[in-house]
C-alpha cells in the first residue's frame, strides 16, 4: 500500500529493499523507470537522514516523471503558487511503498537541488527560471514570510562563499562528504542568520534554500546591491 500525505512533518516508512529492486526491474522492455523513493535499511542511519534520503529521491523521480509541469509550476508568479503548483505533482507514482508526509517546503527544497545538481552535471532540459526578487518578502506573513526568510539567509550565505555553498549542495545527501561541505559554510552561515528568522534550520532546509538561490540567481538589481 502507497501512501503521499503533503502535510505534517516528514515521516516515512516502507517495504524491503529487495521488493522495490523487483518492481522495477521486472517491466519486459528497455524503457528506464524512474526510480522511486524508497527507504534504506542501513542500521546507522538515523530516522532524519533517511528522511531526507527518501525526499531527495521522491524529488528526483517527480522530476524524471513530470519535468515539464515541473517547470510550469515553478514559472509562476509567487511562491505560495509555484508551491501549490509542485505539490499537485507529489504522487504516489514516485513512492515504491509504505507513507511518506512532509511540508511542502522539504518537496521544493528537494526539486531544487536535484535541478542545480543536474545543471552542474551538464544534463540537459533543466528550466530556465526568472531570478528571485527579495523585496517581494515585504509584507509577507505565514508559510510565505518564512519561504523568504530563507531565501534570504541563503542569498547572503552565496553572497559570502559561493563555492562552500555549491560544494554543499552536490555533496550525496548524508555522508562524511556532506559533513564536510557543511563545516566548510558554517562561518558564511552564522553571520547570515538574523534575529528576526524566526525559523529551526537544519540539513535539508539550508541545502535547499542554497539550492533555489545558486540555480535560479538574483533579479540584477538584487545582485548588484548585495555587492555595495
């Protein structure tokens, strides 16, 4: 049984390895499957990595599925509809088995990263988007006021080391290379943070705003004033 809540905090729970590996392979012809997300089950993995590990792969399979309403979604004007937009493709289609919930800001943090990843891996087809606009967050309250939080955190981490950032964002969610990445942007990190970011940071969260900031860029005039 599948099962896609798109609300709540992520939790996840699925079948065995080896069943997932059989439907995949058992499709009679060459056509490539997108692969789904599914959980591992290493023992040293905590139940918050294997969380992001499952989200990083649903992102990538609703992509691999729907490229195209992807770019449509994140085309929108606003963030309230991209994200209305990325959630309407958040189907059982990309989940091998079990229930995986999650706010919608994990989903687009997840896109995100595997489109910057792709982009920076040379593949094709990724979408071309405007850049953010940062005076947009006057005025914004809720999920919206916190979408520009940190959108604005991660401009100025950009800002402060690029390349930090961008090694952050391709490191293999989980793992000592992602660690490494992350001790490496921690003193761009802290300086960036505001008293009035009133918002828990964790891995999956900084990795996805960097994400959005390092593929979509600022509006010039943003860019230009973060320079002065």
């Amino acid at each position: 049984m599948k099962r896609l809540i798109a609300s709540g905090l992520m939790l996840l729970s699925a079948l065995g390895t080896s069943e997932a590996q059989q439907r995949e392979t058992d499709t009679g012809s060459h056509v490539t499957v997108p692969y789904r997300a599914r959980i591992t089950d290493a023992a040293n993995v905590t139940a918050a990595d294997r969380g992001r590990m499952v989200m990083q792969m649903f992102a990538s399979c609703v992509l691999d599925r729907s490229s195209r309403q992807v770019a449509v979604a994140l085309a929108e004007s606003t963030e309230s509809d991209q994200a209305a937009g990325l959630i309407k493709l958040a189907n059982s289609d990309c989940l091998d088995s079990g229930e995986i919930r999650f706010q919608q800001i994990f989903l687009r943090g997840a896109i995100f990263t595997e489109l910057y990843r792709r982009r920076e891996a040379g593949r094709a087809g990724q979408p071309a988007l405007v850049g953010y606009d940062l005076t947009q967050a006057a005025g914004a309250t809720g999920k919206s006021q916190v979408y520009w939080w940190l959108m604005d955190l991660a401009d100025c981490v950009v800002a402060k080391d690029r390349a930090a950032a961008k090694r952050f964002v391709v490191a293999p969610v989980v793992g000592a290379e992602e660690s490494a990445a992350l001790t490496n942007l921690t003193p761009s990190l802290g300086p960036c943070v505001t008293a009035d970011q009133k918002i828990g940071l964790n891995r999956a969260v900084i990795k996805g705003a960097l994400a959005e900031v390092l593929y979509r860029g600022a509006k010039p005039s943003i860019a230009a004033e973060r320079k002065n």
